[in-house]
C-alpha cells in the first residue's frame, strides 16, 4: 500500500519507516505505529508517525496484518 496517503494508515498496522538519519541510507525500521503525526491528507516523502519503540519517521511500506 501507498505510504504517501493519510487514509492507508491507521494507528496500530505494521509499517516500514526510514528515520531522518537513515534518509540517505534508505535503511527502513519496522514497527506499530502509534500515533500519526501528519495531519495532510497525503505527502509526496511519506506520513510522518511516531512507532511504539518511539521512532519518529516516514512511511515508506504498510504491511498487512
């Protein structure tokens, strides 16, 4: 699914972030998000959302359950 519209993501799915230190590294953190921080209905880098480890970054893949 798209990670660049709010309505795909809902709190508490699986999703692959990239964390601002790994934006050029492309490296990816998965996690449950716990919060959506983004509040456009869609961003061309990804929704912002803060994971339940307390990682903050852009969606960049949502899993499915």
């Amino acid at each position: 699914m798209d990670g660049n519209k709010r309505a795909n993501i809902k709190v508490g799915a699986q999703v692959s972030i990239v964390l601002k230190q790994d934006q050029r590294s492309g490296n990816l953190t998965q996690g449950q998000v716990e919060r959506i921080l983004t509040n456009s209905p869609n961003h061309p880098h990804g929704i912002k959302v803060r994971l339940d480890t307390g990682d903050v970054g852009r969606v960049k893949a949502i899993h499915s359950q």
